[in-house]
C-alpha cells in the first residue's frame, strides 16, 4: 500500500531575516500609493467640459422662465419660451417643452411643461462651477413630483391624507 503524504509548506530559509517592519511598510506604501492614484483619476482625469456659450444662455433663460412661473406671470414666462425656442435652433430637449410653455393656456400646462425642460437644465448645470441645483426637502412640499417620496405627505392633515391613509393602514 502506498503512502499518502500532505503537502507542507515550504519553510523559510533561516538565513534570509524576515523584518516585519518593512512588509508593513511596503504594503502601506502600497496602499497609500493606490488611493492617491484614485483620487488623481476621480478629480482630475474626468473634468467637466465647460459650457458653450448658448448653453449659458439656455441656463440663464430658464432661470428667468422660471422665476416668471413662480410669480404666476403666464404672459412673461410664453415671451421667454419663445425667446428659448428661437434661441436653441434644432435642441429637441430645449425647444418642444419651450414650444409648449409657449403656447400653454394655464399656468399648470406650462409648470408641466417646465418640468421636462427642468430635467434638461439639471443636466446642463451639474457639476458645473457657479451653478446649484436645488432639490425639495422631504417637509413641506407641494410639488406632486413623479419619484419624490414625500408625495405621501403632501396632503398631510386633509381629508384626502386621512381618506388615503385609512385604505392603507
């Protein structure tokens, strides 16, 4: 019958000295080295492309568009959508929700239409130097956003809330 053996590691050879002080050393600077690099590349290998100009003037349309929506001027916010639309040339992002505020015959229809040509300038403006994109806090909102978690609370202390609240537990 043959014997079976295991198999043992290799010793270390007695003569080479293992300082351990110098592996941790190495493979700290090892570490170290590779999250340097990481951060080189996260920050500096990806920049954000600077705005072209009608992009700047895209942003700074909206920016007026909206605030005309906001005091509940219709008539001020169809004069900057059109201005948006002659402006953008064939942008299909900027020009079809412009064309709409346009020719809007509420303030909701053009609020909705804001919203698509909200999600442009938000694509637009991120990360860029000099720009924030403000986002709703959970509290107090009014806007029925498609995917904002707080459209549960919006109706807090109404009747519908209560109504709502009843049906599901």
């Amino acid at each position: 019958m043959k014997r079976v053996t295991t198999w043992r590691c290799p010793r270390r050879d007695p003569n080479i000295p293992l300082d351990r002080k110098k592996v941790y050393f190495f493979v700290g600077g090892v570490v170290l080295a590779s999250l340097i690099i990481a951060v080189v590349v996260i920050f500096f290998v990806d920049p954000v492309p600077p705005l072209r100009e009608e992009e700047k003037v895209m942003l700074q349309s909206y920016d007026e568009l909206r605030g005309d929506l906001v005091r509940d001027d219709l008539n001020a916010a169809r004069t900057k959508a059109q201005a948006i639309v002659r402006v953008s040339g064939d942008w299909k992002d900027v020009v079809v929700p412009a064309r709409a505020i346009a020719v809007s015959g509420s303030l909701d229809s053009a609020r909705v239409a804001l919203a698509s040509l909200s999600k442009e300038a938000i694509r637009l403006a991120h990360r860029q130097p000099g720009y924030f994109i403000m986002r709703c806090t959970m509290d107090g909102c009014q806007a029925p956003c498609s995917d904002c978690r707080s459209n549960d609370l919006r109706f807090l202390g109404s009747d519908e809330y209560q109504h709502r609240k009843s049906l599901h537990g």
